[in-house]
C-alpha cells in the first residue's frame, strides 16, 4: 500500500522504570540496540525510545511481532539531536519517514510518520 501513515504511542515513564528496575539489560537489550543505549541514557529518552518503536509500528501498520521486531528499528539522533528512525527491511518500502519524541508530566509521547512508496 502506498500514501502517508501516521502512528503514535504514549508510555509511562514509571513504567519502563519499573520494567528496568526488574530486568536491568534484558529489558534494554530487548528493545534498543548497543548504539541507541549509548544514546538512551536518561530514563525519559529511553521511554520516548519505546514510545517511537511502538509509533513507527503503528504507522508502518504491523504492530511489533513477527513481521516486524524492536530491534528491526533503529532510532538515531541528527546533529541538532532531533530523533529519526531507519528499519533494517527494505520490504516496506518507506520513502520518507519522520519522527517526533517529547516528554512531561511522568509520561514520553512518540508520533511517526512514514511515506510508503510502490515497488520498482
Ligand atoms: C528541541 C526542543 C524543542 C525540545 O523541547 P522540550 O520541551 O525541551 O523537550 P521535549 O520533552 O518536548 O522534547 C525532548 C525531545 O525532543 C527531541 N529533540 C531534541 N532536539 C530536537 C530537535 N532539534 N528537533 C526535534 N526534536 C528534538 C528529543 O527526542 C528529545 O528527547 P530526548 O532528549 O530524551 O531524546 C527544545 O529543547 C529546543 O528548542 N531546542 C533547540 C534550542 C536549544 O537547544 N535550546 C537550548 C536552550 S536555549
């Protein structure tokens, strides 16, 4: 399917707390790679880390499972640290993609947005 898509997804800070509390680096390592937890240090930027994830899974349609996992995504920051996303598959055939992370009030909020293109 071509055209725009929009995703978006709210966590609770004290959530991912909570979960990093118990599961230390599983819970990481579950969801971020090596280069985003170098990137992802404060608790806040890790659950707006989630909060993308599920929002880029969202708009690409698939929710996160089989056909498309944590780690299939990849959140990297621009020289000026606005946050952006690339996924390992080609099969999606995103040609433009855009994301936005902020966070307040005890909670992160992630909105994706992805430009499908047909096949060649
Ligand atoms: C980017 C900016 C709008 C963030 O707004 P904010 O209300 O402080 O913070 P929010 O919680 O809404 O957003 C924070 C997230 O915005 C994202 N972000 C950071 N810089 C960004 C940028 N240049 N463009 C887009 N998004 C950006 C990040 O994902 C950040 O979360 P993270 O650091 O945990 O990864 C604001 O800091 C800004 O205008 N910065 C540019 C100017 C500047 O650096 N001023 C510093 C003091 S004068």
């Amino acid at each position: 399917m071509t055209g725009i898509k929009v995703g978006t997804d709210i966590i609770s800070i004290a959530r991912v707390q909570n979960s990093l509390d118990r599961f230390n680096n599983k819970f990481l390592d579950r969801f971020l790679n090596k280069n985003e937890q170098i990137i992802a240090k404060k608790i806040e930027t890790i659950a707006g880390f989630w909060a993308a994830k599920e929002a880029v899974a969202k708009a690409l349609g698939t929710g996160i499972g089989k056909e498309l996992g944590f780690l299939d995504i990849e959140i990297k920051k621009d020289n000026n640290k606005a946050p952006y996303f690339e996924i390992k598959s080609k099969k999606f055939n995103i040609i433009e993609s855009s994301l936005s992370i902020s966070h307040d009030g005890g909670f992160a909020i992630a909105v994706a947005i992805i430009v499908k293109g047909n096949k060649l």
